[in-house]
C-alpha cells in the first residue's frame, strides 16, 4: 500500500458506498434515523476527493487527515467511529511511505483497538465490529507473499459472514438499542457497510 494504491481503495469503496446508498438508508430507518447511506457515502467520497489532490507521502499523516476529513463529511456516530478508526491506524503508519498486508492487518487493528476503546464496544454487539473484526483476523493470518487479491477476497467473504450474523444479535449501543430484544432478527446497517468496505477494497486488488 502505498498513496496511489490508497487512492484507488478509496476510490472503489467510495463507489460501492454511493451504489449501495439507499440501501443503507433502507437498514438504518429499521432501529435506527436513517442516515447511515447519506452518511458513509459522503465520508467516503470526502476522503476519496482528499487524497487524489493530496501529495503526502507518509501513510501515517494521510489516515490521520483521512480520519478529520471523514468525522467533518460523515456527521453520524458511524461516521465519528470510522474517524477513530483511521486515527489508530495513522500511529501504526506514522512515518512508512509503503506497507504490506501484514503491516496494514497490523495497522487496521490498531484503529479497531481505538474503536473498541473510545466506543466502549466490542464483537457480538451488533455494530460494525462484527464485520471489520473477523476481516482483519484473516488478514493477520494471510501468508506472507500472498497477493492482495488472495487476501482481500478471503477478508471480504469474513466480513460479508461477519455481518449476516448480526442478524441473530441484540443491540446494545446507540438508538437501535432501545429496541432490545426487537433488534434480533434484523441486518445491522452498521456491519453491512463494514462489509462493504472489504468488498471495495477486494474489488480493487482484482485489478493490480
């Protein structure tokens, strides 16, 4: 990973984000205020127009911009967690102008360290940890020398898992968690555009 790769991830996420939009939308208005489309698919595009005009080299510095760009267009709770996300991995990248996939597993686990500490949540709570967790587990676990579309396409299929079983959790945190027990049985939006990150970051590695 370098700029250029992460311009092109982003660029591929930020399409899927946009494609996928209303249906978003459609999950979040279920338990939640319905903005979560609007909401990641501003982030993302935000992020994506930064860093095609950005010349920043140092991965670190550019995920931690990334993180204020994304918390300033995705005015949301997913939007704020996200931010949170790539501030953490922006200390895991502060001064490398490339990674690999072990050091950007390695990195991605450190802004879901943050995640998990700022948002007081973990795994099995119905939010978007449930998709990002298990994909960054595979990640961690690819074998070294593995081309990204290997690794990212096994990530996305984690992730995709990840999320379907969200439908069998109660929520616990933010508005869907007035509903309780009537949350159970319903896709968490959240997890959803956990998957689709994986799934623009795999359909991305299919073209290198």
């Amino acid at each position: 990973m370098n700029l250029t790769t992460l311009r092109g991830a982003f660029a591929a996420v930020s399409g899927l984000m946009d494609k996928n939009r209303d249906y978003l939308i459609e999950l979040d208005q279920q338990n939640g205020d319905g903005d979560l489309g609007i909401s990641m698919a501003a982030g993302f595009k935000a992020v994506s127009e930064y860093l095609n005009g950005a010349e920043e080299k140092d991965l670190g510095k550019l995920f931690m911009k990334c993180g204020g760009v994304f918390n300033e267009a995705a005015s949301s709770s997913l939007g704020t967690i996200l931010s949170m996300g790539f501030m953490g991995m922006a200390r895991a990248l502060r001064g490398k102008t490339e990674a690999d996939i072990s050091e950007l597993a390695l990195a991605m686990e450190g802004g879901l360290n943050n995640i998990m500490e700022k948002a007081k949540s973990k795994p099995g709570e119905k939010t978007i940890l449930d998709a990002l967790c298990p994909a960054v587990e595979v990640l961690k676990n690819s074998a070294p020398g593995d081309h990204c579309r290997d690794a990212f396409k096994a990530a996305a299929q984690a992730a995709a898992e990840g999320a379907q079983k969200t439908k069998a959790m109660k929520s616990v945190h933010g508005r869907a968690a007035y509903y309780g027990d009537k949350s159970i049985g319903i896709l968490d939006g959240g997890s959803v555009a956990g998957m689709l990150i994986f799934e623009g970051m795999s359909a991305y590695c299919e073209t290198l």
